[in-house]
C-alpha cells in the first residue's frame, strides 16, 4: 500500500471549501419578493383630458388603479383630499358629484381607471401643484386596506397675450392727411411672458411698417402698434394680424386675428394726368397752378 502524499486530500478540501461557498451564498442572497396576501393598489398612471389644464378651464383626471396583491380588491374608494400644502382643494374644485369615487372590485393583478371632473381658479399661477388622494378597499371577507397617494397636476398658461382690435378697419385720413390702423396688445395673463411680437399683413395694402418687436410683457402691460396705410384702389381688403410670444413654460405661442381693411377710396397720390402736357406740368410744379 502507497503512503498518502501531501497533495492527497486536495480534491476534498476543494470540494468543502465549494459547498461551504454554496451554503454562504444561500444564506445571504435575497429571496425573490412575493405579492402581499392582501389587495395592494397603487396609481400607475394619470392622464388629463384635455392634455393642457389651463387656469379657469374644466378638465378630467384620468387615475389608473393597479391591484398589485394577491388577494381581490373589494369596495374601492378613491377621495381627492386636498392640494398639498393647505387645507383644502386650494386652486381646484371638483365638478359635479363630488370628491369620493366608487368602484366594486379590482381583481388581483387587474387595473381599472376612475374619471375625476375638475376645474381650475382662473387666477392659478402656472406651475406643478400636488393633490393628496386617499384609496381605500376590503377583502372579501371585510378586512379594511387604505392607502395615500400625491398625484401632480401641471396648469399650464393659456393664451396670456390678447389682441384688441376690431373686425374692420375703416380706413379715414387723421389731420396730417394719412390714413392709419392702430391697436392694443395686452398680457392678461397671470405671468410674464418674452419674445413679444406683432405683424400684419393684407393683399392689395401697403403698410408703413408691417412688424414689431416689443420684447418682455409683465402681467397687466399692454402696449399700441400703428402704421399707416395705403391702396390703389378703393373695396375690401381681408388681412391678419399675427401676434407671437413665449410664454413662462418657454412654450412659442401664436395668436392670429383675421381683419378686413376697408378703404372707399384710393388712399394713393394720383398719378399725372395722360393729358398733361411738360408745360402744364412745370407750372403746377413750380408756381402750383393747377394743383
């Protein structure tokens, strides 16, 4: 019989040293997460309709309800509790039947969506606010669940510039024998908006200046474009004013108002006679005979 040599019990002290490994491993590696055995619900998605909550306008938010738990959720109750940070709905109200909703049942695993009306102040300042909810629900044998929620509602600007300015614009000379348009522009708006510009345009009109830039609008200013016009011919023009700005969400918005320009008669020079001789001509030039 060969005597061991050192190298003889190698292959066992490998193998012990694995399956203490092993051992080790399972003792400290994390066990998969189960679903709860009770109903879990949780929001997994809110949408508005429309997609853009402006100051004063109704809306609906659109909360998705998701049963992530093992169990059924029976008895489901959303209520809209208030704006973070004070006591009540602050900005919003609800619209129609009030702030608590019902549903009889999410089964495990299911989602369903409520359909909440709302409005908003048409004095709130455009920004993100958060809304507290309270969801509640039992299992089928009575066993009470609730859970809280915060959900963030963005109100965004809606058209914070207006133009002023009539449907017509009949066209007169003033005492310096021009014939002008003129208008307001104004921020009504609850924020300050950049980048304030206004143009016009009409077929068959020519315009003293058709543009202007006037840059930074805080809320309540207001500010007048006038330019002078002038026509060939005499009728109805059809024409727009084009007003264009970035609002506080550095969104580009552009309001367009269609306008008529009316002129009953030619507000152009007349050109020299055909029949007017070079003479004739020097004469109402120089000494203003026949002019």
């Amino acid at each position: 019989m060969k005597p061991k040599t050192k190298f003889g019990t190698k292959p066992k002290a490998i193998f012990s040293a694995v399956m203490v490994g092993l051992l080790l491993l399972l003792c400290f590696s994390p066990t998969a997460l189960a679903a709860p055995e009770q109903p879990l619900l949780q929001i997994s998605s809110v949408t508005f309709n429309p997609t853009t909550v402006s100051p004063g306008k109704e809306f609906k938010m659109i909360v998705t309800l998701t049963n992530h738990g093992d169990y059924n959720a029976h008895n489901v109750t959303l209520d809209v509790l208030s704006q973070s940070g004070v006591a009540d709905l602050g900005v919003f109200s609800m619209v129609g039947s009030g702030s608590h909703f019902y549903l009889e049942k999410i089964a495990s695993g299911e989602s369903a969506t409520i359909e909440i009306p709302m409005v908003s102040s048409p004095n709130a300042e455009a920004k993100n606010y958060n809304l507290n909810l309270q969801l509640n629900c039992e299992t089928s044998g009575g066993e009470a669940y609730n859970f809280t929620e915060t959900v963030g509602v963005v109100i965004n600007e809606s058209d914070s510039m207006s133009i002023i300015a009539p449907d017509r614009f009949v066209l007169k000379k003033n005492d310096k024998g021009v014939t002008p348009v003129a208008f307001e522009i104004a921020n009504y708006g609850s924020n300050p908006v950049r980048g304030v510009q206004v143009s016009i345009s009409a077929d068959g009109v020519d315009f003293s200046k058709d543009y202007q830039y006037y840059g930074t609008f805080e809320k309540d200013d207001n500010d007048d474009f006038s330019a002078d016009v002038t026509t060939a011919e005499t009728g109805e023009f059809p024409g727009k004013i084009t007003l264009k700005y970035m609002d506080s969400f550095n969104n580009e918005r552009t309001l367009e108002k269609n306008i008529t320009i009316v002129s009953e008669e030619s507000t152009k020079q007349a050109t020299d006679s055909g029949d007017e001789n070079i003479f004739q001509k020097f004469l109402r030039v120089v000494f203003g005979i026949g002019a």
